[in-house]
C-alpha cells in the first residue's frame, strides 16, 4: 500500500487549488472552478501590482506554487531595431503576491527564423504558453525547441523538435500540454508532427508526423470517451483523436474546415468542437469516436459561424466566445442553434495597428466570461443565453497590444500586454 501511494504522488501533479498550470486553466477548460476575479478594474482600481516585461508576447501567464511563469522575446521585431540573429527569447519568474521578477532565462534564437513580416507581425515570436506539472515548468520556443526549468530557474534539458516553417511564414502558435508523464508539443510549424517528450529528461518518447499538421496552430487536449483518453486536435479538413501514449491515430472526422486552423478545441456536452477555416469557416460539433472514420455516424452538426482564433469556452450547455471580429456569439452546444450575435460596443480601436481586434480566448469564472481585446480593452460578459455585457475594462495608460489569454487565480486576473504583466484583484 505504501507502494501504491507513492507511485500516486509522484504521478499527481502538484497543484494547488488556485494554480493556472497552462493554457486555458487546469483543466484547459478556459474555466476557473473556485476563481472570483473582479468584474472592474482600471489602471488605479483594483490593481494590484504591475510589472514591466523585457519584450513583447502573445503567450499566456501561467500560475503554480505562488509563482508566475510567461515568455516574452527581445532583439528583433520589438522594436528594438535589431537584426534578426539577435532575436531572444525570455522564460520569466515572477512572484503572485508582488510581481518582483525571480529570475529571466533567456535562450538566443537558432537561425535562422522566420522574417518579422506579414502576419506573423501579427503576434511574434513568444506565442507558446508555457505548461507546469508542479515540479518543472516547461517552455516552447518554436525552432530553438523544448527547454525544462525547475521552479527555480535552473535549466534541466533542452529537446529539439525542427526548424522548419509553415508555406505562410507565419511562425509557431501551439501551446505545450501535459498527459501524464508525458509532454505534448504540436511542432506543426517545426516538424509537421506531434511529439511526446518525457518531463524528466526530454527524450522523444513517440513522434506522428503528418504533412496535414502544416496549419494546425491549436494546442491538444485530452478528451475522456468509450472507457478511455484521447489526444485531440483539429487539423485541416479533419479532427484526430490520437492515443496520447503512442500517438497512434484511433479515429478522424472529416469537418471540411480548410486552410488554418488555430482555435484549440472545446469539449462539453459528450461532443468536441472545432472551429476555425481559411477561406471558408464554420464551428463542427463531433461525438468523440472508437476507431477509424466516424464522419457519417459521428458529426452532429455544422455551422458558418465561428471564431478565427480566440477559442470559446462552454458553460451550462452553451458556447461563448468573442470572435476575432469583435462579435458575441452564444450557442447552443448541443443543436449549433445561435442564440445571439451581438456587436460588442465599446471596443473603438480594438484595430488600430491593423488585423483582427480579438486574439485571446475567452475564460470564465462562475456566471461571467472575460474577453480581452487587443486594444479596447477587457469584456466581462454574463455566461446565459441573454446578451449583457457586466463591464467594460481599459488600462489607459498601456498603448501597447494585449493578445494573451488571461488568468484567472482565487482573486485575481491577471493579464499581460506586449509591454507588462499586471495583476487585478478583488480588495
């Protein structure tokens, strides 16, 4: 018995209730079960610390043992005017009760890169939110590959996973993921696979390659369906579920969603749903499958309303979200019924550089989501099928963009723009 419940701890990873340990939340979910965050802030309410960040980033703030953990780049495409063979990319430690930062570790680029140009301007070279287990943090940083730190900044292994570049020159937007002992990295970009790293020395544990990967920018998830864990993810064309201890393909849908796919997919309801398209787009609701293709038995529905990058979350049998556009959108999960499709007001010059006004994905706290745009502020919406919009949230006094998915832990949400990571909480 003793056995057993040491194989247990060393297999749990060491979260505490308030730890937000990756993209979209513990269970990568966009939801904070216990979190009640403030529905109002502004650059002197409800702030409770703010802190300047080297460089700009489109990646999320994570939160694990009082500590947050977020990546950011300098050298090149900041700014800065540097040339691209001075290009860093920055794993950054601060403290949650003050924002002190507790150390930087920085990684120069391998060369060469991807030019800062086009869209991939757009959101740079820090796209990837770092993931935890508890014991490690883990960073993505595209063609310089995998690095492992411990919570104190010392750097345990690095794993490389390709260099090569997407046939846009968009650069790398997928989010690292934890199954088990194992870490997930969606190296579409850089590889054209799916690689599983072990946590504690980075050796390739299983690779599944697929020229289909190409323009898959969203970030796995795990799915529990017929007795079992899949590794999901939507593709071009098609949705995967994969068996996460070989990578081995267990059932496909076909969605007929072309082009990028960037949205992560939402579970709920018994379905998975998968957003997104290039140039055409529509939201694909999927029973999670056995084996082999389920396309005629397994696709529920199909809709032209979708959202091209900020991914939705699911609440009481609905999905919310704020497109890339600046649209609310409420669904029924189970039907595709929209419910409304509401303009958000309020968010005059959400576009101001160009491209699209939404970027971060949506993530709720008890009856309310929060929807941050990358110039107009942050959205609190009520999470029912009637639109309210409960407040509206600008930081006047940071110009810069705001792309990264928040966070939400206990009392506080904590946000990051290109320049500084702030944390609001309830007094």
């Amino acid at each position: 018995m003793k056995t057993i419940l040491a194989l247990l701890c060393l297999a749990t990873p060491l979260f505490a209730a308030t730890d937000w340990p990756q993209f979209r939340g513990p269970n990568a979910s966009g939801t904070a079960a216990d979190a009640d965050p403030p529905v109002e802030w502004s650059a002197s309410k409800n702030l409770e610390w703010k802190t300047p960040l080297p460089g700009p980033g489109t990646s999320s703030p994570i939160v694990v043992g009082g500590k947050v953990f977020v990546t950011c780049y300098t050298g090149y495409g900041d700014g800065s005017n540097g040339k691209m063979g001075d290009l860093t990319r920055h794993l950054l430690c601060a403290d949650l009760g003050s924002g002190n930062i507790l150390w930087n570790k920085s990684q120069p680029a391998a060369q060469p890169e991807d030019e800062y140009s086009g869209f991939l301007r757009e959101h740079g070279y820090a796209s990837n939110t770092p993931v935890s287990d508890g014991k490690r943090v883990y960073a993505f940083f595209s063609k310089s590959g995998v690095f492992a730190y411990d919570l104190k900044g010392k750097q345990l292994w690095h794993a490389e996973v390709g260099t090569l570049s997407n046939n846009r020159r968009w650069g790398s937007g997928a989010s690292l993921m934890l199954a088990e002992d194992r870490l997930i990295v969606n190296a579409a970009d850089e590889g054209r696979k799916i690689v599983a790293l072990d946590v504690a020395t980075g050796k390739e544990l299983w690779s599944s390659p697929a020229s289909s990967l190409e323009l898959a920018f969203g970030t796995p998830i795990l799915i529990n369906s017929n007795g079992r864990e899949d590794l999901v993810l939507g593709v071009a064309e098609e949705l995967w579920g994969l068996n996460p201890a070989t990578g081995k393909l267990r059932w496909l849908a076909a969605t007929g969603i072309p082009g990028n796919v960037s949205p992560t997919v939402v579970q709920g309801d018994g379905l998975a749903f998968v957003f997104g398209g290039y140039p055409r787009r529509a939201t694909v609701a999927v029973r999670p499958g056995d084996k082999g293709d389920v396309t005629d038995s397994n696709v529920v529905w199909q809709i032209a309303k979708t959202t091209y990058v900020p991914t939705p979350v699911h609440h009481a049998g609905h999905l919310y979200f704020i497109d890339d556009q600046g649209f609310a959108y409420c669904i029924k999960a189970k039907t595709g019924e929209i419910v409304y499709e509401e303009r958000v007001s309020g968010n005059d010059g959400a576009g101001r550089r160009g491209g699209k006004p939404f970027y971060a994905s949506a993530v709720l706290a008890g009856d309310r989501y929060y929807a941050v745009s990358r110039k107009g502020g942050t959205f609190v919406v009520a999470a029912k099928p009637k639109y309210e919009v409960i407040s509206h949230n600008v930081i006047a006094d940071d110009d810069s963009q705001f792309n990264a998915t928040p966070a939400l832990v206990g009392k506080r949400i904590l946000l990051r723009s290109d320049s500084t990571l702030y944390s609001f909480t309830r007094p």
